[in-house]
C-alpha cells in the first residue's frame, strides 16, 4: 500500500479555514510551497476522490495524488508531508508484518516532523501563541493543519529538552 499523509479517522474537520488577518510573523520569510518543491523535484500531482487519506506517495511513478475534496490548508499539509516521502525515496509501505509496520511508522512520522518543520519555522508559533485563543487559532494564523502545529510543537520540546541536558555543570 502507498504511504499516506493522514488517516481521515484523525482528520480535521473538512470545513474550509480561512487565515486569521496577517500579522508581523510574514514578513521573517516567504512562506513555504510543497507545490513549488513538488515541481522543483520533478514529482507529478494528481487529484483524486481518495476515502481514507489525505494524500499518497506512489513511489513507482513519482506521483502524489491528493485528495480532491480537501480545503487549501489541508491540501497544503498533506502535500507538504508526501513532499517529504518522496525527498527520502520512500518505498511503499507494507502493513502485513510487524517489522513493515515498524518502517511504515517510521516513515510517517519521519515525514510529518520534517514536513512540519518546512511549514512553520521555529519563530512562528512563538509569535502566534501568546495571543492566539486556541491551537485552532494559532494553526489557523499559520496556515496549517492543528495536528502539523501540534507535531511542530512536540519537536520545539524535544529542542528544549536537549538543550537543558546539554548543559555543562560548572
């Protein structure tokens, strides 16, 4: 089975979102484009009624096909996550043994972290929180998906963590 972006048991709701008016955070960089990157590494995009996931990454055929009924956040984030598939070369995954299952997880958790990176950098949600009601809110402002800012946050804890542990006692 090709890998896939989101189960849509755990999907977001489908309702479109529509950016929170634009604060100062947009002017630290240009937002990043998976459509752009997709172009730039050759990759093929295709849209589909897809049932239980946002997107898939065919590796055979350098092809990300997309769910057609996705808002332009959603799209985005699952775009940016096949993106990040096919950066690695990822194979397809396999689900029928437990070791295949093991690499399939790896793989996609390996894709939301780096895809979550590329989305928001590190400044962002340093920026929105503070005054955003809700993570709903934040993820609203930053033009991404709540689960993509959620997984954006657990890796800006890991970064802290390591940086307490990292300290030489003097």
């Amino acid at each position: 089975m090709p890998s896939h972006a989101f189960d849509d048991a755990r999907a977001t709701s489908r309702r479109e979102t529509v950016p929170a008016q634009r604060r100062p955070i947009d002017a630290l960089a240009a937002p990043y484009s998976p459509w752009d990157e997709a172009e730039a590494m050759g990759l093929h995009i295709r849209y589909a009624p897809l049932r239980h996931s946002w997107a898939w990454w065919v590796p055979s055929r350098r092809l990300i096909v997309i769910a057609d009924q996705l808002t332009a956040v959603q799209e985005r984030c699952g775009l940016a996550h096949e993106v990040e598939h096919a950066r690695r070369n990822d194979d397809e995954c396999s689900d029928r043994t437990p070791l295949g299952r093991l690499w399939a997880r790896r793989q996609e958790i390996y894709a939301d972290e780096a895809a979550a990176r590329r989305l928001i950098p590190a400044v962002e949600p340093e920026a929105v929180l503070p005054w955003a009601a809700s993570h709903e809110e934040a993820a609203q402002e930053l033009n991404v998906t709540e689960h993509m800012l959620r997984v954006r946050l657990r890796i800006r804890q890991r970064e802290l963590e390591c940086l307490d542990t990292s300290r030489i006692a003097g």
